[in-house]
C-alpha cells in the first residue's frame, strides 16, 4: 500500500511539474507598460482564438500572462469594462501596429 501511495503522488508532482513555467521564466521579465495595456492585449489574443484554436479561457491566458510577467491580473474584467468605455477602445493595439511599422519602414529606408 505504500508503495502505490508514493508512486501516484510522484506521479501527481509529475504532472504538476509539466505544467509549471520553467524557473527562471516567472518573476523575471516585468510588464512595463499599463496593466490596461497588457489586458487589452490578452483579449485581443483571446478574441482572436491565437492560443489552442481558442480552446482556452480568458482567465487561463490572464493567468499566463499574470505568472510571466508578475502582474496580479486578478480584476481582468472590470479592467475590460475600463477599455470598452475609452473613446479608442484599441489604443494600445493600435500604437503597437504604428511601431511595427515605422520599425518595418526604418528597415526598407523608407
């Protein structure tokens, strides 16, 4: 009976232990912009189905970008209220179009 106990905890750290980021991943880069900037972003990509053919939920992909960037995300939706009611909704998603851009037309010499 022991033995099977330890086998499936360790079978359960197993699958814990895959789905965790890779150490130095979290706590490390730090979001430098506004939070309602990188919420915008995570419905855009969420609105877009970029992540599992959009199989996944909003606060999973919250929780994601939370961990990475060290950003408690918890309020994502009262936040998503703040963004429909701006005059530009997309601002954020709109600024980072313009600097992709001006970065490509740098690059061509134009």
């Amino acid at each position: 009976m022991l033995i099977t106990y330890v086998q499936t905890e360790i079978t359960k750290l197993d699958k814990n232990t895959q789905n965790a980021f890779p150490v130095g991943l979290v706590g490390t880069y730090q979001w430098t912009d506004k939070k309602i900037d990188l919420v915008e972003l995570i419905y855009a990509i969420h609105t877009a189905t970029s992540i599992n053919k959009g199989k996944v939920e909003l606060s999973e992909i919250a929780d994601i970008f939370g961990q990475v960037f060290n950003k408690d995300l918890s309020n994502i939706y009262r936040i998503y209220s703040e963004i429909k009611n701006r005059k530009n909704p997309t601002q954020y998603l709109d600024t980072l179009k313009e600097s992709l851009l001006e970065k490509i037309d740098e690059e061509l010499g134009n």
